[in-house]
C-alpha cells in the first residue's frame, strides 16, 4: 500500500506501520552567483551564440538518522570569442528524509532521484537569473542523472583497484 501524499510505503500490517519514507522535506537555494565581467559592451557588441559550457556536481550530507542535505551545484560559463559572457554557478539544495531502505537502494535515491528532483528547481533560477541579467533565457536541457550515476558507478571500482594498499 502507497500513501501517495507522503511517499511512504506501508508493510501492510494492520497497524499501518511506515517501513520506507522518502520525503522532499525544504527546498531552498544555498549559494547563487552571476557574473558578466564585460556588461554592457558585450551587450551591445554580442555578435552570434555564445559557446555555454555547464559542470554538475553534488553533494550529500548526514544530518541525522534519515535525514539528509542535498546540494546540487550547476555551473554555466557562456563566452564569446574567448571573452566570458556571463558566469552563473548555483548550489539548489533540499533537505531529504529517507528512511527504511536497504543501504544500496538509498545510495540510488541520494544519486539519482535527490539531484532530479532539485534540478528543475535549479534549471528555473539559472534562466531567469540570466535573464535578469540583460540576456536572452537560458534553457538547459535535461539531465539523465541515472546515466551520470551508472557512469560513476563503472569509474569507482576502476578508481578502487588503482589505489595502493597501505
């Protein structure tokens, strides 16, 4: 049984007792950068498309028992004839309540499911922070963070095997 309003999932005893939880708890923004270090020439004398580059990363952090802060940080870096055009770098966060899942299935969650939940939120504060900033929207497309996850994955025990044993 799935109480659809909170995520959790009961065990389907009687006593409706919660054995899986995972709960976006706070969402919020912890760091917000905007950098157009050539405003308002490159404004006015922006010929064609910047390049736009973008690096991802996150991070996770144990609060308490089930409960964890998630940080996903989005880089941007649009330059134009190798002059910067605008710099954005973003840290979304959300704070997550996971509870009652076997250590692998939570690893998935904080990997895969955490960061897409948090990267509309980011992708949202990116366009118009970059619009506020005198430039046309910026539309970042869609992450595959099970992709970027599964990737990792592959790297980590290549990673492992080339380290030294003390």
């Amino acid at each position: 049984m799935t109480d659809e309003t909170s995520g959790a999932k009961t065990n389907g005893n009687s006593n409706g007792a919660v054995t899986r939880q995972f709960l976006l708890q706070q969402l919020f923004i912890k760091d917000l950068s905007f950098e157009a270090p050539h405003a308002p020439e490159i404004l006015r004398e922006a010929v064609g498309e910047p390049e736009v580059k973008m690096n991802l990363r996150h991070a996770i952090r144990q609060l308490e028992a089930g409960a964890f802060e998630v940080v996903l940080h989005v880089s941007v870096h649009a330059q134009l004839a190798e002059k910067t055009v605008f710099l954005v770098e973003l840290d979304q966060a959300g704070l997550f309540m996971i509870q009652g899942y076997p250590e692998e299935e939570q690893r998935k969650l904080l990997g895969i499911y955490c960061p897409s939940t948090l990267f509309p939120y980011a992708r949202e504060a990116i366009s118009s922070t970059v619009a506020k900033g005198g430039f046309a929207p910026l539309v970042l497309q869609p992450i595959n963070f099970e992709a970027l996850y599964a990737k990792a994955a592959a790297q980590q025990p290549a990673t492992e095997a080339k380290e030294p044993d003390a």
